[in-house]
C-alpha cells in the first residue's frame, strides 16, 4: 500500500488511558527501584476506591467508542435508504446495470466514434452514442437510461451516478481515517458495496475517472487527489477482506 493510501487510525479515548495508566506504573516502580521515591505497600480507602473506578471509565470509554462508531455507520446507510433519489439511482444506474448489458453497451459504440480518442468526445459525439443505445434504452426514462461511462458527461445519469458514488465516498472516508471498522462497513452496508464493488461498468468507471483525472492540472498542480479515492479504497479493502475470509486467492482457487 502506498503511502497517500495508508489509513489513519486514530487511538480511541479508552486506548490512551490504558498507555497512560501503564507509563504512570511504569514511571512509579523505576522511580522507587532507583531510591527516588518510597512506596508505602498499603492501601487506603482512596486507593480501593480509584483502582475499580478507573477500570469503570476505561470500560464505559470502550463501550462509548463502539456505540458512536455503530451510530455513524447505521445513519449514513438509514439516510440512503430514505433517500429517494439517491436509492432509485443506485438501483437503476447500478444494481440493474449487469455486466451483461455493459457488454452490450459497449457493442453498440457506432464505428465512427473512437474510445480512446478523448478528443472525439465532442457533444456531437455523445448525441450519436446515445442514440446508439436507444433501443436498450427504449422502456427507461431520462436519469435511469443505460450509459456509456466514456460518454454520458453532462447527462443526468452522471449526476446521479455521482451522487451515489460520493455518498460512500463520505463513509469510506470515514474508514480511511480510521474513524470506522471495517468489519461495522460491512455488517450494515456490505450488501450496497458489494454490488458497486462488482459491477464491471463501475469499476471502469472509476478507474477511468482516476486515469482522467492523472492529466489535469489539480494533481500536479496542489496535489489533489482525484474523485472517488477513498470508496477505491475501500472496496480494495473489501476486496481483500472476503478474500481473506473465505480463503479464496487472487486467482479464484480455494486455499
């Protein structure tokens, strides 16, 4: 993993308490082993009292770090489900979008139009393209029809498209900041992930925005990373994750 791409987790309340408590001992034995200080080996009611006080907070700090933790992810993916707009286009722009109809959108690319060729990307261009994909498109209605991720810029099916994709965006910055568990993404919005995750159009997608992106003058210029980093990954991360947890290779063998 490169370096812009480690996740920073920061130590939770409860973590810090612990360390210092440690140190504080720590400090103390080194201190009377050396004849600075002198323990009195007793205990008053003040000490009875602290030593299980102390372990009370440490636990209620644990137990405070997991609810806030579950609370974040658990409202995200509640404000998503309410959204109207934003689960409609998830559903028609991305569940619904199989591979299979991507191989088909790619097959009716008209001849005359070049994918490689950003420059061929005119608004003329992207008329005929859609046109291409009429037929496909015959029973959806505008912000749900079937596109071409090379050639739907300005449409309203990228603007939903993107809304989708910034919106866990938002939740997998979270993660990358270490603010949230993996293992919390993906108890309660593993199923949404999954199917971005999977679907080749979106993969292709984002990795085009990333190439695009790697010419414009924002990276060079300050730095700026491009659009969608941290759901990329994030979903690297899922990725490895079930790998991991079904023993299933890169290669799709079992282990």
């Amino acid at each position: 993993m490169r370096k812009s791409e480690e996740i920073q987790k920061p130590i939770p309340a409860y973590i810090w308490g612990l360390v210092v408590f440690a140190l504080i001992l720590v400090c103390v034995a080194i201190a009377s082993a050396m004849d600075y200080i002198k323990l009195e080996l007793k205990l008053d009611a003040l000490a009875i009292t602290a030593i299980p006080l102390f372990i009370v907070t440490i636990i209620e700090l644990a137990r405070t770090h997991r609810l806030q933790t579950a609370e974040l992810v658990r409202s995200h993916i509640s404000e998503f489900l309410s959204n109207d707009q934003l689960n409609g286009a998830f559903h028609e722009l991305i569940y619904r979008y199989s591979d299979e109809i991507w191989r088909k959108v790619k097959s009716s690319l008209p001849g005359n139009v070049s994918r490689d060729d950003i420059k061929t990307r005119t608004p003329e261009k992207k008329q005929e393209v859609w046109k291409g994909l009429e037929l496909l498109n015959a029973e959806r209605a505008l912000g749900t029809r079937f596109y071409d991720p090379d050639f739907f810029q300005g449409s309203t099916e990228e603007q939903h498209l993107d809304a989708v994709l910034h919106y866990f965006d938002v939740l997998a910055y979270n993660y990358r900041r270490g603010l949230i568990s993996l293992r919390d993404i993906r108890g309660v919005s593993g199923y949404h992930l999954a199917v971005i995750g999977s679907r080749e159009v979106i993969q292709y997608y984002l990795a085009q925005n990333k190439a695009f992106w790697d010419n414009l003058p924002y990276k060079t210029r300050i730095g700026a990373e491009p659009p969608f980093e941290n759901l990329r990954l994030l979903l690297a991360a899922i990725k490895r994750f079930n790998q991991i947890k079904t023993g299933v290779s890169l290669t799709g063998e079992s282990t």
